[in-house]
C-alpha cells in the first residue's frame, strides 16, 4: 500500500502554492513509536531488525572449525592410521563373555558364616573368577558339602559356566543359592590384549540360606566325637540334635569327613586319593547313609506296641535270670539258648527298658512259656508306624532306608530258610538283619518325646513346609507315659546314668549292637531327649565298630556334650 501525504507550503509573495510529497512506510512506523494507543504486548508499532552481519559470521566460523575437525579426524583414520586400523579390524574379535556371579552364603541359625565367598587372584589370571568357596572347618563337610568350579578346556573356553553344588546344602540348595551370571562383550586382539568392553547382563548374586545348625553345638559335637574314636578304636561316629516340635536340625556331624575347599578346588591330589582309599569312609554321611544295627535303642517302641496289643500291662514282671532257652528244632534233645546281656531279676516295663532287660523283650516280642509275644508281624508294624524303614525327608541328598526284618525280607535274603523264633527274639532286641540310620533313629525317638508326632527333619530355619508336613502315631497317651518313665529311669540309675546330671533332666535309652560273626566289635548307642518334664530337643550318638571291651561309648560323648552346653549354651535346657 502506498501512503500519500499532501502539505500545504508556506506563501511566499502572497502566493499559495501546494506540493504532493512521497512519504516512506518506514517514516510512519518510525513516527508511531511515540503514539500511545499501540498494543505492545502484541508488538504493535514495531518493527523485524535484521539479523547482525556479527552473528552470521559467528555461526560460520563455528561449522568451518567443526568441519577442519572431522576431516582432520578422517584424515587420521582413512590415510595416516588407515593400515593400522584395518589391520586391528581384521585380527580382533568381539567375544561373549561371562561375568560369574556370587554364590549365596550359609550361615547357621545364629547369623553366624558357615559357607562363604572368599576373594582370590586366579591363578590362570582369569579375572572373571574372583572368589573361591570358604567352608567352617572341622565337623560341617557333610551338612555343607562341596562345589566344583567353572571349568575351561585346553582352548581356553569354559565348557562349565557354574559353581555346581556336589554333596550336602550346596546340592540340595543349587537353584536357590548358585546366582545368576552376568555377561559382558569384550574386543581382544590377536595377542589377546582387552582394547574394549561393554556388559550388557549385571550378575545377580544368589540367595543366602540360613539354617537351623547352631554352629557352636556341632563344633563340639565333632570334636567329642572325633576324640572317642581316635582314642577307643572306633572307625567313626555320628551325631544329631533335633527340635521334637517342628523338626529342625540343631546338630549334625559325621566322622570321619572330608575337606570341602579341597574337593572344590580339585587339586591335592594326595588329599583326594587319602579320601578315595581310607577304609573308614570319608564321602559316607553316616547320619543319612550310615546303615547301622540299632540293638536296643528299638525296645521304646516294641515295648510300646506290646502295651497297646495288650500282651502285657505296665505292672507285670517277667524274671531274667541271665538267658531263655527253648527247643532246638534240628536237635530236640537240645536247647537254644538267648542270652541276656546280664541277670536283670523281675522287671516290669519302665524298669525292663531302664536296666535294657533282653530277656523281657524276647518274651514281649516273640512269646515264652505264659507270656504272650506281639509277633513279628506287629513288630514290623509298630517299626513301621514310627519311619522305620522308610526315608524321613531330610533336605539332604543321598537319604538311605532302613531295614526291619521279616519273613518276606528273609525269603529274599536267605533262600530255602524259613522264619524262625529266635528270628523273632532277635529282631525285637534290634539285631538280626535290623537297620537304621541316625536320622530315622532321631526322627522315632522324637516322636516318643512328643507324644506321638512324626516330623519331617530340615536344615532350613523355618521352612513351614517341612514344619508341617507331619504324621500322627495315634497311640494313647498313658501308654507314652510309661515309655518316658522307662527312660528316665535309665539315666536315674540304669544304663544311661552316665547322662545324670544336675543341670537337666534327661531321659533316654542306650544301645549296644554285636557285630559280624565273631561278635568283637559293637555299635554304641544313646538316644534320647530332654528336658524330661517339658521335651524340646531329642537325639541320637552312634559311635561306629568298635571294640566289644571298650567300657566308655556314646553315652560319654553326650555327657561331654551337655556338659559343653551347661556352660556354652544353657539356653536350650531352659523348661518354658
């Protein structure tokens, strides 16, 4: 648009004159800067300045600069260094590599490191393996097992990529505890030097287990145990303490054993191969693969069985005068004679178990002139009803059964011989073909402390499931009183008085199994639990083979035991 202004001249000589004048559109803009009545907010009145010649040289000066930059750069790579690096292209490989994760600690059920991560320099150099495994020492080998470590061919590469648990927590806890491995890419070249690397996966450390040992009780137990064996000929020996209310495993220790960092690391080949030949059994947990006969540690429950059969009340006294003896059947002009292991005169139940009468058991178990026997048939049941025979669960590998002998176990085991009495007279005193492990044997006795309730034993700290994962033995209670009466008598003055002490009641049961054909070695037993008036702990000492005139047994390592725990621990013989 194009503005117009007319003015009026001034008069000269008296004549008007008038001129038409151009006026430029910038003149009225720049005039308007003085009105008042311009919206300014809306930048009316105003007028676009140009962009300073200053600022357009800035910007080009910058992209020239950056510009030198890259092709000083391109220049470095493609012409001066171009052989260089194409050569590195041409050697160096981008790998996949695994960052090793850590493996979950162990500790017992104080907070206390039983199995651990223990930082190391590998001694290939190999910076992803940072740590060994740490295992408490002596007396844990068998609960906390081994691991082997990730492995490499003879190219270098790993062909194991995991710490695999072997035995014990570390395998039976594996997926749990063993972590999930990182990874990472790294450029190497041809003389294997690391130019880069990126990871790409974080490890994710594995799950920590807190178990219910406490780790002060089993270092005792070990040593006790460990000690009796060295010093009285035994070839080994086996402990375990039990919570009766939900199965938790206080103690467990077997001896002989390994060591765990050892078998790890997979080096001391003189170590190893000492393990492999030692007639005495280093790999072998006694508690949970261990086959033993029992002897008496078995007359709780038959004598239980006979009471609820009703072949006898608690008040009945049968007469030991040393031995029975009834008919031989290939020479009736003969008798067979079943010894007592000493003249243990009249006897009702809760004595016959205190002073372990044999010959009691023989006519309660199998019959004898008057007094009626339970057979072997309620024999096998009442073994049965209690986990004889059978895996307890424990959340260990490698769990072996016992065996209760019987006619069917005989006809498979002794072709052509039938079942005969003294079969019966044997097996109801826990010899003959009778079996069991420590941890079946701890299992039954708890659930005679308990009043009848089978539990499952457990390493893990309050695992409800195995809490709760128990079997009613459905038997009347007087009947378990008596039983208990029984056991506390033998420590008040009969075969366990060695566990008579003043700071807590016990009430238990020994064992003495004869061995082998010659009968010169024994399996010593005690097993039992305590406090007698408000039972919490129950358990089970096995010492292994050992001299039949050895006068000291299991008995005198669980004296050591609770003696230890009087001055250590008291807190587990507090009654509420």
């Amino acid at each position: 648009m194009v503005f117009r202004k007319f003015r009026k001249t001034p008069r000269h000589g008296g004549v008007n004159k008038s001129k038409n004048t151009f006026v430029e559109t910038d003149e009225i803009f720049l005039d308007s800067k003085n009105l008042q009545n311009f919206d300014r907010q809306q930048f009316e009145g105003r007028i676009e300045k140009p962009i300073p010649k200053k600022t357009i040289n800035f910007i080009g000066i910058f992209f020239l600069f950056m510009t030198i930059i890259f092709a000083s750069r391109l220049t470095n790579l493609q012409i001066q260094n171009g052989d260089v690096y194409k050569k590195r292209s041409e050697n160096n490989i981008l790998e996949k590599v695994n960052i090793f994760t850590e493996r979950g600690i162990i500790y017992d059920r104080n907070g206390l490191e039983l199995a651990w991560n223990k930082k190391r320099e590998n001694e290939e150099g190999d910076p992803s393996l940072l740590y060994t495994r740490a295992y408490m020492s002596p007396g844990f080998s068998h609960i906390l097992g081994y691991v082997s470590y990730p492995a490499k061919d003879k190219d270098g590469n790993f062909w194991q990529t995991e710490f695999i648990g072997k035995d014990g927590l570390e395998k039976q806890y594996q997926n749990k505890i063993k972590g999930e491995n990182g990874s990472k890419i790294i450029e190497t070249d041809a003389r294997r030097v690391i130019h880069s690397e990126n990871i790409i996966n974080i490890p994710e450390k594995g799950d920590d287990l807190k178990t219910s040992i406490d780790r002060r009780i089993q270092t005792a137990l070990f040593s006790f145990i460990k000690n009796l064996a060295q010093n009285s000929g035994f070839s080994g020996g086996a402990g375990i303490i039990m919570d009766i209310r939900n199965g938790e495993i206080l103690t467990a220790t077997s001896f002989p054993e390994y060591n765990s960092e050892i078998l790890s690391l997979g080096k001391d080949a003189n170590s190893i191969k000492s393990y492999i030949t030692d007639k005495r059994k280093f790999f072998l947990d006694r508690n949970v693969s261990g086959l033993y006969t029992p002897g008496s540690i078995v007359k709780p429950f038959f004598g239980l069985g006979a009471l609820v059969e009703g072949v006898i009340d608690p008040y009945k006294k049968i007469l030991s005068t040393g031995s029975i003896s009834i008919p031989n059947p290939y020479f009736p002009d003969q008798k067979t004679v079943f010894k007592d292991w000493r003249v243990n005169g009249w006897t009702n139940m809760a004595e016959a178990l205190a002073v372990s009468s044999d010959v009691y058991f023989y006519e309660i178990g199998g019959g004898f002139e008057n007094q009626k026997g339970i057979g072997i048939a309620n024999i096998e049941k009442y073994a049965k009803m209690f986990g004889f025979g059978e895996k307890t669960g424990v959340d260990l590998p490698d769990e072996t059964s016992g065996t209760i002998p019987s006619p069917e176990w005989k006809a498979a085991n002794f072709k052509g011989d039938i079942w005969r009495i003294g079969d019966t007279y044997n097996t109801a005193i826990g010899q003959y073909g009778f079996q069991v492990t420590p941890i079946e044997m701890v299992r039954a006795i708890s659930a005679i402390g308990n009043g009848g309730k089978l539990l499952t034993p457990h390493f893990i700290l309050g695992d409800k499931e195995k809490e709760n994962s128990v079997r009613a033995v459905n038997l009347p209670k007087e009947h378990f009183d008596v039983v208990h009466e029984g056991m506390r008598q033998a420590v008040t003055y009969g075969t366990a008085l060695a566990l008579n002490v003043p700071y807590v009641e016990v009430a238990a049961k020994t064992g003495t199994a004869q061995l082998g054909v010659a009968k010169n070695k024994v399996n010593s037993w005690v097993v039992g639990f305590f406090p007698y008036k408000n039972p919490k702990y129950a358990f089970a000492i096995m010492m292994e083979a050992g001299p039949a005139a050895n006068s000291i047994g299991a008995s005198s390592v669980m004296r050591e035991l609770l003696d230890w725990m009087a001055i250590n621990t008291p807190e587990y013989f507090v009654l509420h």
